[in-house]
C-alpha cells in the first residue's frame, strides 16, 4: 500500500545549565558513544579513515562467533603459522578448537590465531575479510574496509573511530563475546603443545565498569584502544586511533579511554524518551471495520542526555489508515533528535486488528444513516 507520509512535530525541552570540561585526549582520531542508542557524545576525526590495528579483531571475533560453534577443530596451515609476531605459536597441522582460538585473538592479539580463524571459518583470508566486510556495512559502518583478519598493515586495511564504535557497540551483544574478553587468563592444551594465555587488557582492571574489548598497535596505527564499561544502566563505548607510538603511545591510550569515559559518566544520564505502548494519535481508517485506529510507539527509547539538551521528536506518518491492517503493523516512525542531532528511529504501530469492509457493508452502514 503506497502511503503519502505527513509530518507532525512535538518537542519536548529541559533546560538546566551545565558546565562540562573536554576530555584531555591525545589520540588523533576518537569517539565516546553511548551503546544502546549509539549516540556519540564526544568525538574527534571520528570519520577519517584510519589503520585500525588489533582493534580489526574485534570484527573477526564477531564473524567467527556468529558462523561457527565454539567446538570446531580447526587444523592451522603454513599461512597461519607464518604470521608475524605477536603469535601464540601454532604450528602447521596442529588441531585447536575456535574457542581456544579465539582465547588467543582476543586476549594476547596473536596473528597466527586470526589468520586460523580466517582461513578455517572462511576458506581463505579473502574470502573471510569479505564475510567482515560485509558484516561492517550490515551494522551501519560507512567507511570501513578490512583486508586482513588480524590487523596488520596492508593495502587500503581502514575503518574510522565511528565505525569501530558501531563494531564495538554490536559485539557486545554477544553473550560469548563478553565472556571471552573478559576472561583474565586461560590454559589449554591441543594436540602439539600446551598454552597459558593471558589478558593484555589493562582498561579491565584499572576502571570501575569496565568491560574491555580491544587493544591495537602497528607502525602505521600508532597505539589503539576500543573500550567498553558500564555505571548503572548506562554503557559507554570508547575508540582511541594513534594516541601515539613507543611508551608514551603506550601509556597514552589508556588515559585517553579513562578521561573519555570520564567525561561521558560525569556529564550524561541515561534516561528514557518514548516509552512502547505509548499512545502517538489517533488515525481516521478507509474502510475499516472501525472508523478510527490507535498508533503506538513499537519499542522503548532511551539514550545518553546531559541536562540542558533539547530532545526534539518528528513524527512521519501516514494521513489516514487503508483497511485491513494487523496490531503490530508498523505504518511510520519517530525520529528522534538532540540538540539538532539525529540520534535514532522508533516504529510507529497500530495497536488493534482492523479488518475491511466490503461494498454492501458499506451501503448498509449508509443505508442505516439515511433511515435514521
């Protein structure tokens, strides 16, 4: 059914003033997001396009988990045991499982693992980094190109702070994903060797809430960091490309993730705007069984808000309603924005079943009118 959507507007202001410092970062390239709504409250050259690092395996952590079982053997070839440093060790024709696998990418950022990973999940590195790739634009990453699962400069390999953000943000979602990041240290045997893998994280320990995710260096990149830690019910995601190289770099990104996360938890709330279920209008409907029908808000939203913002709420719907439509139906949606800034859609649904009349339902309906 073809809709000619018309625009309501309602805005909805708060205004208490707030003085908030910037956050000290060095890095070249950053963004503080807050998780669920992915609104980003701070950033900084947050769509350049930069070398990304380890923070890659972030993705390939998610492609991994969500095409394989945690149990599958996966026997390393030549390609994976060539990989340069840092590396776990694998040697060719060693059988080790994608969880242990994935112990080592994630925890100590070895090489050998991702290219394991790639090759055993995707047949080769290719075909694999087109599997991420296609999985960065899946969940709204606009200027993102991978070419090798662990990192490693080559070629065009480049995301931006904003999309590993959205990648960060996704792959918390993933009850394993978690888990694994934020495991401390785990030992394990395969066929060839025994390993003790520990985690190179320092964020995990060093700030209340933290989550992890991922750390990143290479000549090209600089020091890395995608972050993640949680107060109360908010959850804040943190990317930091080229704080800086050798031991200043090092320590560096670490402050830029705390004075990011710093500042987001001191300065936002997170609070709910649309509640579901919420009535939105009422709307006439075109040879329905009911004259009129219920639009309702699909789904809750809540995002990161200091306390002066100005959340503003426009509605696109459509004039009337054609007959039949089913509860549930999304027939528009809401747009949501603060201070200006687009930061998120909620479907606009009927909330009851209307079913069509035909033409004698109709006549008798008219009929009945001109009687009386």
């Amino acid at each position: 059914m073809r809709k000619i959507f018309a625009l309501f507007l309602c805005i909805f202001a708060i205004n208490i003033p707030v003085n908030a410092e910037e956050p000290q970062v060095k890095a070249a390239a950053a963004v503080l997001a807050e998780k669920e709504s992915g609104r980003v409250l701070w950033e900084r050259n947050g769509d350049m396009p930069m070398a990304p690092a380890s923070t890659t395996k972030i993705m390939t952590a998610i492609v991994v988990l969500e095409n394989s079982p945690l149990d599958r053997v996966i026997e390393a070839d030549k390609l994976a045991c060539a990989a340069p440093k840092v590396r776990m060790g694998l040697k060719a024709g060693e059988r080790i499982s994608v969880e242990q696998l994935l112990y080592a990418l994630m925890l100590q950022s070895s090489n050998d693992a991702a290219v394991a990973l790639a090759v055993g999940v995707g047949g080769s590195v290719e075909n694999f980094c087109d599997m991420m790739n296609k999985k960065a634009a899946a969940i709204g990453c606009t200027n993102t190109f991978f070419v090798t699962p662990n990192g490693l400069d080559k070629g065009d390999h480049h995301t931006t702070a904003r999309d590993m953000a959205k990648m960060a943000a996704y792959a918390l979602d993933n009850k394993e994903f978690c888990r694994i990041i934020q495991t401390k240290n785990v030992n394990f045997k395969t066929d060839k060797a025994s390993y003790s893998i520990y985690n190179h994280d320092r964020f995990l320990s060093e700030y209340n809430g933290a989550l992890g995710i991922k750390t990143g260096f290479t000549g090209k990149a600089g020091h890395c960091f995608a972050g993640a830690a949680k107060r109360g019910d908010m959850t804040l995601v943190s990317v930091v490309f080229a704080s800086g190289w050798g031991n200043a770099g090092k320590e560096a990104k670490w402050s830029d993730t705390k004075a990011l996360m710093n500042f987001g938890f001191e300065n936002f709330s997170y609070k709910k705007i649309i509640d579901k279920g919420d009535l939105v209008r009422i709307s006439g409907v075109k040879n329905g069984s009911e004259k009129t029908a219920r639009l309702v808000y699909a789904n809750d939203f809540s995002t990161a808000l200091k306390p002066d913002e100005k959340i503003t709420v426009k509605f696109k719907l459509p004039p009337f309603l054609k007959a039949p439509v089913k509860a549930g139906e999304n027939v528009g949606c809401a747009d949501i924005t603060v201070n200006g800034e687009f930061v998120g859609t909620v479907p606009v649904c009927v909330k009851e079943d209307i079913e069509k009349i035909g033409f004698w339902e109709n006549f008798k309906v008219v009929a009945k009118m001109w009687v009386m």
